[in-house]
C-alpha cells in the first residue's frame, strides 16, 4: 500500500469536446446538434409589460373609490328609508291610541 502518491502532472488541460470523449465516447452517427430558432411571437404586442400593470392599478382604484361610493350612497339611502319610515308612523292616524274615558 503506497501512502504517498505523486500527482500525475498534465501536459495540458482538457478541453469539452476531449472531456466528453474521454467520459461518452464518440458521438453516434445518429445523433445530431442542431440550433433551433427563437420562437416567433403569436401576434405583435402593443403594450409593454409596465403598462399592462399599471392599467391594472387604475383598474383597482377605481374599483376601490367605486365601492367607496356605493357605500355612500347606500349609506345615504338608509338613511332616507328610516326618515321617510318614521315620517309616516307619525302621520298615521290609526296608529294613534284614543284616549280613554
């Protein structure tokens, strides 16, 4: 059993193409490398990526102030519902207790 071993020294370092044949072999006649092109776009894009985001930013605004005013507004109308309700429980006259005698 050698405890020490000297290190084999490269003459030079490897390159991919060596270091895939030393690891694979030879490449098969079957195989081949081919480059494929990038991928058209389906259609042309008007819109760029920050503007799409920032359409849908004033989209939830609006719909934020939009609730706001629902809110309001629905606010108001129960407000109306409740005068108008006690206006007429005042004005019914059959509501009214006789007095007694």
């Amino acid at each position: 059993m050698r405890l020490l071993r000297k290190k084999r020294q490269r003459l030079r370092p490897l390159t991919e193409t060596e270091a895939y044949a030393r690891c694979h072999g030879d490449r098969a006649e079957d195989v081949r490398i081919v480059k494929i092109e990038r991928k058209r776009p389906r259609f042309p894009t008007t819109v760029t990526g920050e503007r799409v985001r920032t359409m849908f930013e004033q989209r939830l605004d609006a719909r934020e102030t939009e609730a706001e005013v629902d809110a309001a507004s629905a606010e108001q109308a129960e407000r109306e519902e409740q005068a108008a309700a006690d206006e007429t429980v005042e004005a019914d006259p059959q509501l009214e207790l006789e007095p007694e005698s």
